[in-house]
C-alpha cells in the first residue's frame, strides 16, 4: 500500500477507492512541466537581457571610434530612424492589445 492509499480518508463505498488515491503520477508531472516552463522563460529573458546590455555597452564604448570614417549620423536620418522606431514600438503595443482581446474573447 502506498503511502498517498494509506493517508487518504475513505471514500462512501470505503476500501481503496477514495477521492485522495485519485492523485497519480501524472497530476505531479503536469506541475513540474509548468516549473520548467517557468524556467525556461527566465533563463530565455536573463539572456535577452545580458546579449542587449553587451549591445548597450559596446555601442557606449564604441560610438566616436569610427577611425576617420563617416558617423551614424552621416550614414542615417535621425528623424526617419526615430519614426520608424516608433512605428515599430506602435506595432508592439497594438499586438500585445489584440492578443488580450483575443484571450478575453476566448474565456467568454
């Protein structure tokens, strides 16, 4: 007898069958699958983070030494960069609302 059969109250019909041997192996695996999902996003966010703070940090370092060639702001239009990098961020925040609307039309 196991010990989950051994400390689970009987059920009406009495014997082996009650609502606390209803408990198997694989209501633990679902658990634990959902801790490595967790996991996982961390571990994927903390690299996110660590690869974009080495862009950050190697364009703080890096953004005079061009050796006598020509500047980003040579080679780009501040203004047309800065619009296409609110556009981009627009498209986010659109996407991240249809996704919430679409979770919320499922639940119902």
């Amino acid at each position: 007898m196991s010990m989950l059969e051994a400390t689970a109250p009987a059920g009406p019909g009495g014997g082996k069958h009650s609502h606390g041997a209803t408990l198997t192996e694989a209501a633990a695996h679902g658990a634990s699958t959902r801790i490595v999902v967790g996991y996982g996003f961390w571990i994927f966010l903390i690299s996110d983070i660590i690869m974009f703070a080495a862009f950050f940090a190697t364009f703080a370092v890096l953004a005079d030494s061009t050796a006598g060639g020509p500047t980003g702001r040579q080679l780009f239009e501040v203004d047309q960069v800065a619009l296409e990098t609110a556009a981009l961020l627009t498209s986010s925040l659109f996407c991240g609302f249809a996704g919430l609307a679409a979770l919320a039309r499922n639940t119902r």
